[in-house]
C-alpha cells in the first residue's frame, strides 16, 4: 500500500449481479440502437446519392432534349425565312405563312408533350431510390 494513494485505505466492494446484469442490458440495448441508427443513416446516405444521380442525370437528359428542340425550330426558322424569301407573289407568301405557323403549332405541341413526358419520367426516377429506401427500412424495422 503507498500511503501517498488516497484511496489506500478504501476497502473494495462488490457491484450486486442484479446491478451489473441491468448495466450489462443496457449496454447492449444501446449498442443495438447505435447499430440500427448507423445503418439507417448508411442507408439515407445512399438513397441520397442514388436521388442526386438520378436528378443529374435527369437534368442532363432534359437539357439536351431542349437544346434538340432549339437547333430543330431555328433550322424551321432559318428554311421558312428562305423559303419565304423566294415567294413571287404576296399570296404565295400568306400561304407560306400560314403553312409555316400550322407546322410549328404541331410540332411545338408535340415538343411540349416531349418535355412533359420527360419532367415525369425524370421526377418519377428521382423519387424512386426514396421509395425503395423507406420500403427497405420499413421492412427491416430499422
């Protein structure tokens, strides 16, 4: 015994086995919460990334769509202005106006159903890894 130690003298006791059995418990009841917390939150991580992927690679399939759809109106543009600027006569020129607005009204309306069918197809796909998630942690009781 060193007689500098304060807690020389301290005689040991005994924890009671009810004591240590419920800390033994709750030891374990907590590490079985950490672990369903880790991997729920492992589990949020990768729908996360799966949900920003998808998005991006939405963003960049409507972004070309767009950009298809510019270079397909400026072209119309660019071949009624030339076609218009070889009309003889002013009737021919009404006719060609008139053909000219009865074709850009159908193709911007097919365009526009393009678009709408690609914003759903692209906001369905970045909802599904969310789906999937919450019916996996559902499942799982996590």
């Amino acid at each position: 015994m060193n007689p500098n130690d304060p807690f020389s003298n301290v005689s040991p006791f005994q924890i009671p086995e009810q004591v240590r059995a419920m800390a033994e418990q709750s030891v374990s009841q907590v590490r079985d919460g950490y672990q369903r917390l880790k991997e729920a939150a492992e589990t949020g991580n990768g729908t996360l990334e799966a949900v920003c992927a998808s998005a991006t690679k939405g963003a960049g399939d409507f972004t070309t769509k767009v950009i298809d759809i510019a270079k397909t109106n400026t072209e119309a543009a660019f071949d009624f202005a030339q076609s218009l600027l070889s009309a003889k006569s002013l009737p021919e020129a009404f006719a060609l106006v008139n053909a000219h607005a009865h074709k850009q009204f159908e193709v911007l309306t097919a365009q526009s159903q393009d678009l709408a069918a690609l914003t759903q197809k692209v906001a369905t796909d970045a909802v599904e890894p969310i789906k999937a998630g919450a019916a996996k942690t559902f499942k799982t009781g996590v």
